[in-house]
C-alpha cells in the first residue's frame, strides 16, 4: 500500500535565480490546475491512510487556505499524519498561518537561503530577512510546532563566517528542523546563463557544510541525513520515505511518483497536464537489481547508513560479499565506517557521496530520476523551487 503523497503546485510569482526546476509565473491558470489535481488524486489515490502529505513547488504559500482545504480532504488522513506545506516568508501573516493551521497542516518549510539581505536580492528573493523572523514568530504563535528553515550555502558574495551566522540565527529563533544545500548551478537557471561573481568553490563549500555540521550539532540538532537536521523528534517523515526507498504517489504536473516498482513522472507541461491530468509522461519500471541499486543510493544518504540485515533479506543477496572491494577500499579511506547494522558515510564521505554512492551501485541508477531526489541540493528545497 502507498501511505504517503506529494503534490506540486508549480506556481511561482518570479523564478529565483539558482532554480532550473518546473513552475510558472501563470496564476491565472491556478484555479483550473486545481481542478485537474483533484481529477488526477480521485483517479489514482486508493484511499490509504496516510502517513506523510507534502505540498511542494513553485509556491505552494500561492494557494488560499481553502483551497489546501478542498485538497487534504480528498484523503484519509489521521491526527499522526504529517502534513507539510512548502512556504515564502514574505506572505506569511498570522491569519494565513492560523488558517493553514485550522485546515491540517502541522509541518511548514520556510524557504529562507541565507539572512543576508543583499545575497537574497542578488539570487532572485522576494522577501527579506525580518520576514523571514516574523514568519517564524507568527508561526509558532498561530500553534505550529514543527517549523523548518531552509538555507543554501555557497551563493555569490557568501563567506563562511556569514553562513555560519545565518545557523545560529535560524537556531536562535526556535526552530525544530533546518535543510541545507550547497549551491549547484544547473542548466535551465538564470545563473547558468548568467554566470554569478564570487561563488564559493567545491573546497569553501566543504568548509561551511562541515561548521555547519559542527553548528548544528553544538546546538542540539541531529544530522540525520545529508542535507538535513533536526531537534529529536522532528524528522521530515516525508523525506525519509524517499531514502527509505518506500513507494509514494505523485500528483501535479512534473510530480515523480513511485508504486508497485514503477517511477513514473507526469507531463512537465501545465497546458498537458490540464487537459488529460489522467496520464503519465513516463513509466520505468524497475528490475530487483536497479531496485537494489537504488535502494543502497538512497540509503547512504542517510546518516544512519544502510542497513545489511534488511538488503539482505529483501534482495536476497549477501551484501558484504557483493560489495566486498569497493566496502574495503572506502573503510580504509575513511569515507565509510562500519555501524553495528551495516555502513555509512563518514563526514569527509559525505562530501564525496555521490560518486561514492554511484561506484557502490555500479553507476546504473537512473540519474534522471534520481533529480527529484537530490533537488535540495541542486537548488534550495527535495521539491521544486521555494
């Protein structure tokens, strides 16, 4: 059964600068784009109880709270299931957040990126750092208790002294959950076009990611994922069911969705996705060893690592012997380390994680698939674009 959603809302007022993912400045379109939503998760959704619920973007905060309303109520969700909403600081009053508060949703990401006012107008912000504080306040104060901030390091003019200010300030501010992503420029953004004065390079941005490491820790958070931290309590469910490698469903044009061993994807076209919300751009399924594969991709970015027992019995292999060379050669180099379950990175494997993960599963995991998974990294938010 699949037990957790996430639905796109591809709508953004203007596209930040370091953004290469799905939205569109078109809210004209937004009531009829609500409408197909509803046909696609009436057609497909099979009225599991839900455990997670994830609003993404674009701007999911350009949605009116009856409007999140009229989608969370399709579903059968319960008081343990976590609702997320992507959300931009610089709308977010207190009636707004009570409201969204009223209609089930208990967990909100604020996309904030740094709170250096002239870096947020130089990568495209709309808002500004004091809304970023006051959109936290009138949260808590309109009841949620499970706010997260997300931040990218590396952006142009940025030092590591400021980034490391811009974490303790998020921690000073009682937030529950911090997201971190270095800076990566992909094709389809304004900055690859354009290219940006004064970026950090890869041996910086290893720099701040490993104070902020030691920041974040100092203060309280556990790092339980790669680009993730969070006070006990208060994983992203969410996203640990993408590095879990559990099934999901996709709703909304460019949503990625996964069931019954098949990754599917839905038409990148808003226009498409009106007209015939029924059907997927693309199916892949998946053999057991691309399964496999992708299940030890995943897993490693977790900072509880991979477990063998589990890999074992799933996919009836033996783990340690299959991987033998390439497990002895990382935990003599210091990039992997023996847990009493299985493996996982160390600090310094972590900054070569992707190349580590791609050797360890032969480099045959669908990399365009995998995007949608690794888009806080490319970008500011694992949705699409804050």
């Amino acid at each position: 059964m699949v037990k957790n959603a996430y639905i796109h809302i591809p709508f953004c007022k203007s596209k930040c600068k370091y953004c290469s993912f799905i939205s569109f400045p078109k809210l004209e379109q937004k009531e009829e784009y609500l409408k197909a939503l509803i046909k696609e998760i009436s057609y497909f959704y099979e009225n599991e109880k839900l455990n997670t619920l994830y609003f993404g973007g674009g701007t999911p905060s350009l949605l009116q709270p009856f409007e999140f309303e009229s989608l969370i109520k399709i579903f059968n969700t319960g008081s343990q299931t976590e609702i997320t909403a992507e959300l931009n600081p610089e709308t977010l009053n207190y009636d707004y957040l009570r409201a969204l508060n009223d209609c089930g949703i208990n967990r909100i990401s604020i996309g904030c990126q740094t709170f250096n006012d002239n870096i947020l107008k130089l990568i495209g912000r709309r808002h500004n750092a004091e809304q970023v504080k006051n959109a936290v306040q009138n949260a808590q104060n309109a009841g949620f208790k499970n706010i997260s901030l997300d931040f990218i390091y590396g952006l142009p003019e940025q030092n590591y002294d400021e980034f490391i200010s811009d974490l303790k300030n998020a921690v000073s501010l009682g937030v529950q959950h911090i997201s971190l992503y270095g800076l990566k420029i992909d094709e389809g953004c304004y900055f690859y076009s354009h290219k940006p004065q004064n970026i950090a390079d890869d041996d910086t941005q290893a720099d701040m990611y490993l104070g902020a490491i030691q920041t974040l820790t100092d203060a309280g958070f556990e790092h339980y994922e790669i680009s993730n931290f969070s006070k006990s309590g208060f994983y992203s469910r969410h996203n640990l069911n993408y590095w879990d490698n559990n099934s999901y469903y996709g709703f909304g044009t460019a949503a990625h969705g996964y069931k019954d061993s098949i990754r599917y994807s839905n038409s990148a076209s808003l226009e498409d996705y009106i007209i015939n919300p029924y059907k997927h751009d693309k199916e892949t399924v998946l053999s057991k060893a691309e399964q496999l594969e992708e299940e030890i991709f995943l897993g490693f970015r977790k900072m509880a690592g991979i477990n063998k027992y589990l890999i074992n019995e799933k996919y009836n292999i033996d783990f340690e012997k299959k991987y033998s060379g390439i497990l002895n050669k990382y935990l003599s180099s210091g990039h992997i380390v023996q847990t009493n379950s299985g493996y996982k990175l160390s600090n310094n494997g972590i900054l070569v994680s992707n190349i580590i993960r791609q050797i360890v599963t032969s480099n045959h995991v669908n990399s365009k698939i995998m995007r949608r998974f690794n888009y806080r990294e490319c970008v500011a938010r694992l949705s699409q674009g804050h």
